[in-house]
C-alpha cells in the first residue's frame, strides 16, 4: 500500500512538473481589448502581409476563412481580432515587440474588441444588460464570443497562460463613452477582474490605453482623451499612449494603416521602456 502510494505521489509530482515546464516565460502574452479601433478598421497592406513568426495570434474566434481555430496559435498576420476584421494597433505593437526584444523572445496577443461598445461590455458582472440594449448590428458580432467577449478573452487567456506569462493588457476604447467622468473607474473595474480572474500581480502587468483619434487629425471624438489622461490616477500601473501625429482615415474617427502602425510602435515603445529595453 505504500508503495502504491509513493508511485501516486511521484506521479503526481510529474504531473505537477510539466505543468510548470510547459509555461515558457520567454513567451510574453498580451491581452488587447476595445472597440473598432482596436478591431482594426484600415485594410492591410502588401507590406503587411508577411511577419516574424515570433509574433504569433491565438485566435479567440472560429475563422474557417483564415484556416484558424479558436484557442490555437498563429503567425500573427492581420486581421488579429476576428474572420473580416482589418489591420489594427496589436499588428505593429506586436511587431515592434519583436524587433527589439531578444531573438529567444516570443511575443504573443489575443484580441477581443468589438465595434461601437462602451466599455460597459466589459463588465464581468453587468455585460449582459448592455448587449440586451446593444443595437442588432453590434449584438452580430457580440455572438462570435458567445454573447460574453469578456468572458471569451478570460477562457482564451488561460489557454496562451498554458504556454506563456501574460505580460501586460492594451486597450483602445472610448470613442463610445464620450464625456464619460466614470470612464477611468469602469476601466479599473474590468482590469481588478482580469487580474483576479488570471491570477496576475497588478505590480508586473500594465495597462497601456491608447487616445482617441487626435485633435491634431480633426478626431471627433478627441474630446475623451482628456478623460483618458486622467486613468492613471484611479488606475495604478497604467500609461497612456499619445495619438498625436498618427494619421486618421477619411471618418476622423479610425486611424489609417499608416496611424496604427505609428500607434501599435508607441505601444510597443512604452512597453519596452517599461521592461527597461532600450
């Protein structure tokens, strides 16, 4: 009986091991989250179609258009976020992480965003009375995350922490709460939860927030990133990412391919900085 016992045990020990084994911390994993801007809304470009394969996707969505099945890794060549979505910030954050970071360093992202949400969408607890008011056209896409996309990016985030260390979240959202003086705490919120849900110190995993298409492009909604430079006073551990100069599309609401290739870098560039790359 003892001895059955100690075989148990050192099985289970194993076990336990390549459990650990399995998570490489040279695979760094980010979580990008928001509205059409961070879904991606330029077409990509020739010069966007070919990438390192050190920057890879896990696909949060069935794509049976792009060969991808949700919860698996691939060559993170656009669109990232969903089947027909288009070239977005996480491209060239990703990219850009890539370049600079060591050659052992993988870089990996899984996007949730959806077109024209609050970020009222994101919270865990009252989600489903947002999309009840949410109009048809949003509540399409909605479903491709089973009618929860936080609770899809939570599921798709234990998978990728399988075999990496989710390092930090990005967000790009606001152009649908405009004037919203509780925009900084709803964001918290859904960041306190991600934390707890996957088990993260707020102390190692920052949030980057990028602003709204800038005055400086004419940006309809730029009025919100003086709400948006004020997260990192109710949000510890948050930066926020300058849209000055990145150049819009013809709605001044979304960037264009050239805006979030500059957006994604500045991304990138904060996160390195932060991780004392140089």
């Amino acid at each position: 009986m003892k001895k059955i016992s100690s075989i148990i045990l050192f099985t289970l020990l194993l076990l336990a091991g390549g459990n650990t084994s399995a998570q490489d911390p040279n695979f760094q994993i980010y979580l990008c989250i928001g509205q059409s801007n961070m879904e991606g809304a330029a077409r990509a470009e020739l010069q966007d179609s070919t990438v390192n394969p050190r920057f890879q996707v896990m696909a949060a969505v069935d794509c049976a258009n792009l060969g991808r099945t949700k919860g698996n890794w691939y060559p993170a060549v656009p669109p990232l976020c969903r089947c027909r979505t288009n070239l977005g910030p996480a491209d060239y954050f990703g990219r850009t992480m890539v370049e600079k970071l060591p050659e052992n360093v993988k870089v990996g992202v899984i996007v949730v965003a959806v077109g024209g949400c609050k970020i009222e969408l994101f919270d865990k607890e009252n989600y489903q009375s947002y999309t009840e008011t949410a109009p048809g056209w949003m509540k399409g896409m909605i479903k491709e995350y089973d009618g929860n996309p936080y609770g899809r990016l939570v599921e798709i985030a234990k998978l990728a922490q399988k075999d990496g260390v989710i390092k930090g979240i990005l967000l790009h959202q606001g152009e649908s709460n405009p004037n919203d003086s509780l925009w900084t705490r709803k964001v918290k919120g859904v960041y306190d939860k991600l934390v707890k849900d996957l088990n993260l110190d707020p102390k190692k995993v920052p949030l980057l927030a990028g602003e709204t298409v800038n005055a400086d492009q004419q940006g309809i909604c730029a009025g919100m990133n003086s709400i948006i430079a004020t997260l990192p006073q109710t949000l510890p551990n948050s930066y926020v990412i300058s849209s000055a100069g990145c150049a819009d599309g013809p709605d001044n609401l979304h960037f264009s391919a050239a805006g979030y290739r500059e957006l994604g870098k500045r991304y990138a560039q904060k996160m390195l900085e932060l991780q004392g790359v140089k």
